[in-house]
C-alpha cells in the first residue's frame, strides 16, 4: 500500500480495522480505524484464504485512505482510484491477477463496459467508478505502475492545486503525460476529458 502511494515504510500511522456489530455505514468502511462487519474478521485474517482467494474490500477501504484532493475528481473518482491499490496488492503481492481478483475486471465484462460509455459519447456524467477505474488501469497496462507512484510521489510537493476537477485533471493530464514522455491528449479526450486548450497545446 504504500510502496504505490509513495509514503514511507512502515506507513507513518499504522492502518487498523476494527469490527464490530454495528458500524456506520455499508458493508466496510475507510477512516481511521476502517470499519468492518464480525463477518469479515475470517477474511482478514487468514492469509492462506487471502492468496487464494483475494480481499478485494479490505484493500480497496486502504485505497481511499491513500486518495487525496490534488488528484482525485470527485464524485467520478471517488470509488475508482481507491481500486488501484486493490489492484497493486492482489498483483503484485498476492500474486492474483487483477482479472481473477474481481469478477468487474473480467476481460468481457470490462470489454462490455469500454464499449457502453464509448458508444454513449464518453459522457463525463458516466464516468465513474469501474468506467473511471478503466482509464487508470490502461494507463497502467501500457505503461506500468512507476508513472503512479512517481506522480503521487510528485504531488505530496505540489502547492496550489486547483480546485475544481477540470483544473485537476488537466494537470493529471499534463503530468502523466510529462512523466511517460507522450502526448496523452487523446487518449484522455476519448474518454471525455476536458482537456484545456492550454495543455493539449504544452504537449
């Protein structure tokens, strides 16, 4: 966890979950503590189950933990980035591929997803969460996970953020595209990005 969000090891503040009969919301929560149902004790505390199975909740409640303002889009982001750590973890730690860690991220099922959205225009409105996590993940795939924890490494610097999303994600789509050394404008405005003039002329 975080290796990818770039924060030092151990974590500064240990992460904890805490079940109970009762908590505030859903199913699992993330805050600190993250939040669970008894049920879920057995699921993160069994590391052979873990490598077989995968715990897909757990991780992706440690993403949101990790989220912050400089490179989030909220509402479109705010269940789909914290879904990279899962991602990473069952990977690169649990050795699951990301195909088997959740059934949303079936070859056909994203395949179908891709071709929805697209075929509706790309509406911003649409993009969210598993639509949202798409584009993340084919920055992934065709670049690695390095371009993510250089930036998110980079961002922990970064002072005077925008406020709103479109200034947000055009920085997103100016330093990604810096970081991999390729002009990613279309690929971001094919999925409906509001790329400004400004930063498709920059690259």
């Amino acid at each position: 966890v975080a290796m990818l969000a770039a924060e030092p090891f151990p974590l500064r503040r240990p992460e904890r979950i805490v079940a109970d009969v009762q908590i505030s919301a859903g199913w699992m929560h993330s805050g600190y503590p993250i939040m669970c149902h008894l049920e879920s004790v057995k699921e993160i505390i069994n590391e052979m189950d873990m490598r077989s199975r995968g715990v897909w909740g757990p991780i992706h409640e440690l993403g949101h933990n990790q989220q912050r303002h400089g490179w989030e889009f909220p509402p479109h982001t705010t269940e789909a980035t914290c879904n990279l750590w899962s991602v990473y973890v069952h990977e690169t730690v649990l050795g699951i591929p990301r195909a088997q860690a959740h059934e949303a991220l079936s070859p056909p099922e994203r395949e179908k997803r891709i071709k929805a959205h697209l075929g509706k225009g790309a509406p911003l409105c649409g993009w969210n969460v598993w639509t949202a996590l798409e584009t993340y993940l084919q920055l992934q795939e065709a670049f690695g996970w390095e371009p993510f924890t250089q930036l998110f490494a980079e961002y922990q610097t970064l002072s005077h953020l925008p406020k709103d999303n479109t200034g947000r994600m055009n920085l997103w789509v100016k330093k990604f595209s810096e970081k991999v050394k390729k002009n990613l404008v279309p690929f971001f405005e094919a999925w409906g990005w509001p790329v400004q003039e400004e930063v498709a002329d920059s690259l």
